[in-house]
C-alpha cells in the first residue's frame, strides 16, 4: 500500500511502527457553530482511509479531537451571554449528528481540549526547561529557531518567513504580543482575559494556544511516535508545522511518519466564504441530500485533487449513488435458486477481477474516485449478467461485493424506507405537540428524524408544510 507523503512529497510504501496496527490522528473541528463542507471532506477521506486499513486487516486506532476553546467559541459565548462550555457542548452533539449522517465512524477517542490542559502544561514546562520556549509578561512562546528542521513540512525555509510582514505570509504574524524574542515565536500559554475561560499554570490564570493541544492529545492517545497524521491542506502551515517543531523539540523524537493532507473544496469553482455568500454547513446541504450523496460526491475526486461543489455535481453524484442502490435493490428481489453453473463461472471470475482492480487503486494512495469506477462497472455486469434464469449463487456473489466495495466506501447500499403520507403527518402532529408543550428536545428530535428520512420541513403562517427531498 503506498501513501502520499506531504513530508517527503511522493509515494511511500506505508509500514507501520507496530505490525498489524494503525495509529492515526486526524485534526477534529473547531466547535463554535454547525460543521460546514470544508469540514466534510477531511472526516469522510480519512474516514474512508480508515475502513480500508481495516478492511485490510490492521487495527485501527482513530483519534480525532475537538478544539472546544478558541476565540470563536468565546466571541459565540459573549454575543449569547452563556458559559463557552455550553457553545462548544451544543456543537458537539450537532457535529456527531452531522458526522452520523455522513456514516462516519466513531473514533477511538474523541479527546477535548479543556480536558488535556493538565497534559498541555507538562509539555509546555519541557519546553521551557530544554530551552525551546520562554515566558514573557505570562505569555509563553516557543522560539521557532531552536528547532532547526522547522519547515520541513511545508517545505518554507525559515529565513524566507522572515518576511513574515508581507500579505501573503499573515499567517505567521502573531499581532498585538510584545515580548516576542522573534517575530516567528508561535504562542503556547497565553493570559487570562476578561470574560474569558482559563486554567492555573506557572504562568499565571490562562489558556493553551491553538497547536499545542493536537500535540499533546496525540501523544496521550497514540503515543510520542505516530504512523499517520492527517487534516485539510490548510493546516498544513502553520497548524501542522507548528506541531511538529514542539512534539520533536520536547520528545527529541520523530513526531508522524506519514503525513496525508486532503484538498481545497471551492463553491462554483470559487473559495467558499461566509462573505461571497457562498457558505454552506453539512445541516443545510442534509435539507436537500442524503448525506449519503454528499459522502458518495466527496469520494468521486482523489482526496488530493481540489473538489469543486455545485448543485449540478450534487444532482449527478445523487444519480450516480441511484444507480448502485437500483442494482442492489434488483439483485435482492431476485428470487433464484441454485449454485454457479458451468456457464456463469466466467462471471464469477470477472467480479473476482473487479475486486482485485478496486484494490489496487485504493492500494495506491487511497484512489477512490477511480474505485468508484470499478463499482459502477461491477453494477453494468451484474444488470446485464444476473436475470431471471441466473442461479442465486451468482445473484448473491454479485450483490455481496458490491455492499462490499461499497461499505469500505461507507455507503450504505440500502434505499432508505419511504415514509407514508400519513406517517410523516403522524410525527409533524407529534412535533407540534411537542412544541406546544415547550418540549423542543423532542420537537427537534422529530425534526432531525424526518430530516434523515428525506422529509424536509417548513414552518408557515399556515401551518408546516412538508416536502420530500
């Protein structure tokens, strides 16, 4: 199996530290409003990177956490005037919700970041003490320099960012913090501000900064030495190079093997941004898809290629999905009897052929958008090859692989239950109950169920109406 490695910038053959056994670490989401697309991608590549390690035969060990304090989850906790901690739990339980509907497997560990301040401030500590970070008016920063492979992931070579001032670069600025030794010292403690969260430290009442929490999660959980660590391309730098430069100057030893790092998604072939207008979250895209679409059309490009998203992409991964559940649903209402025949081996070889093509591209950098296309060959066959007169034992065979080939995809091959008229009714009447009675849990549990049946809801002057998606 070979993996892209962002580290060295080409194929490798993947080995892993422990014979058998895959520690990976995926970056998690900021938690301060509903998860958007951009989110979508990273959980349902590295998702499905995960499914084919198992399918494969090694144990899986996913951590992906949740950055549940930032600045976002604080300015959210001011403007509703509650506890940052109400924020971030509310979206939480929203991302799982989402996630569920995108068929994402649970992680092994979902840590959180207030929960591994304990953790944080040990390995800030080393860092002081090794002379790779300092303490100025209770901010602690990590001097960039000590650490002389900083850039090797990004490939940015240090004196180069000394221009740090220029536009292109504002990511390495850290404003308004005096004190710095360097322009290029990255933040690792900072003080308490008012109305803010904070924990005691050696330094005084505050708060860890951005990179140092996915480092010390991922050392507790995985160990100083992982195999994988994976996220959006975005991270990459400063995020991921950061991580890398304090895991190794505190550990002295190679934080992830391979590093994989997932694409741009653009909009109408444009960056998505709240301020184009152009900005959707996995809940508005639920309204009008099974999230079962939205899986299938992430998967149809390489995780490396950027993705563009578009109604009219939507609406032909939509068909594309129809025509592997039609066939699945065919070959289940076939009533056949018997073993292969002699006649039918030659099918029974060919979708053993199928299931070799398939993993030798999902062997190959996990190249879904062309496993998809052995699927849908595999479908063609089995609509032309299995009819009234083939015995069950090529019927099941045919429909077996595909659930097979499909479920490491994770897309489920099972049409979801069409809903009667009356029964839709039946919960929209429970619900508005639910809501006179100013039960809003269950009001919004029913929503959430009609939502993930394709029932789409919408309250009116009149009344709620009702439309299937």
């Amino acid at each position: 199996m070979k993996i892209f490695n962002t580290l060295t910038r080409q194929k490798e053959d993947f080995v892993p530290l422990e014979e058998g056994i895959v520690n990976m670490y995926v970056c998690g989401p900021t938690v301060y409003n509903f998860i958007h697309i951009g989110n979508a991608r990273p959980m349902i590549v590295f998702d499905t990177v995960r499914r084919y390690f198992e399918y494969k035969g090694y144990k899986v060990n996913y951590v992906s956490n949740f950055t549940d304090v930032d600045d976002k989850i604080i300015k959210a906790s001011n403007e509703e005037g509650v506890p940052a901690s109400v924020i971030s739990e509310r979206y939480i339980a929203e991302c799982k919700k989402d996630m569920e509907g995108m068929n994402i497997m649970p992680a092994t560990v979902n840590p959180r970041a207030t929960q591994e301040i304990d953790g944080m401030i040990d390995m800030i500590s080393t860092l002081i003490d090794k002379g790779h970070a300092y303490e100025s008016n209770g901010t602690v920063y990590f001097r960039t320099r000590s650490f002389e492979d900083y850039g090797k992931l990004s490939h940015k070579n240090i004196d180069d960012l000394e221009s740090g001032h220029r536009a292109d670069d504002h990511q390495i600025k850290v404003t308004g913090e005096e004190g710095k030794e360097d322009p290029l010292d990255f933040v690792l403690w900072k003080p308490k501000k008012e109305g803010e969260p904070s924990w005691p430290s050696p330094w005084g009442d505050g708060r860890p900064g951005w990179h140092i929490e996915c480092s010390v999660m991922s050392k507790k959980y995985l160990g100083t030495t992982i195999d994988i660590h994976a996220g959006g391309e975005d991270l990459i730098f400063p995020h991921h190079e950061n991580e890398i430069a304090q895991s190794e100057a505190a550990s002295g030893k190679p934080f992830s093997r391979y590093w994989m790092h997932n694409a741009f998604l653009n909009i109408n072939g444009t960056k998505m941004s709240k301020s184009l207008g152009n900005f959707f979250t996995v809940r508005e895209v639920s309204e009008q898809y099974d999230l079962q679409v939205l899986r299938f059309f992430m998967l149809s490009a390489h995780y490396r290629s950027p993705l563009n998203f578009s109604r009219e992409l939507m609406e032909s991964a939509k068909s594309g999905l129809e025509r592997i559940l039609t066939a699945a649903d065919r070959l289940r209402d076939l009533k056949l009897t018997g073993d292969i025949k002699e006649e039918e081996k030659a099918f029974s070889d060919e979708i053993d052929e199928f299931v070799n093509r398939y993993e030798s591209y999902m062997d190959d950098d996990f190249n879904t958008a062309d496993a998809i296309s052995v699927i849908f060959e595999m479908v063609k066959a089995a609509n032309i090859n299995v009819t009234e007169d083939s015995s069950a034992a090529l019927r099941d065979k045919y429909l077996e692989t595909i659930e097979k080939l499909c479920g490491i995809l994770g897309i489920k091959t099972q049409k979801k239950e069409e809903l009667l008229d009356a029964d839709i009714q039946a919960l929209i009447d429970e619900r508005q109950a639910a809501r006179k009675a100013k039960d809003f849990a269950r009001a919004d549990q029913i929503r959430d169920q009609l939502s993930s049946m394709g029932i789409r809801l919408k309250d009116t002057r009149e009344g709620v109406k009702w439309s299937r998606q």
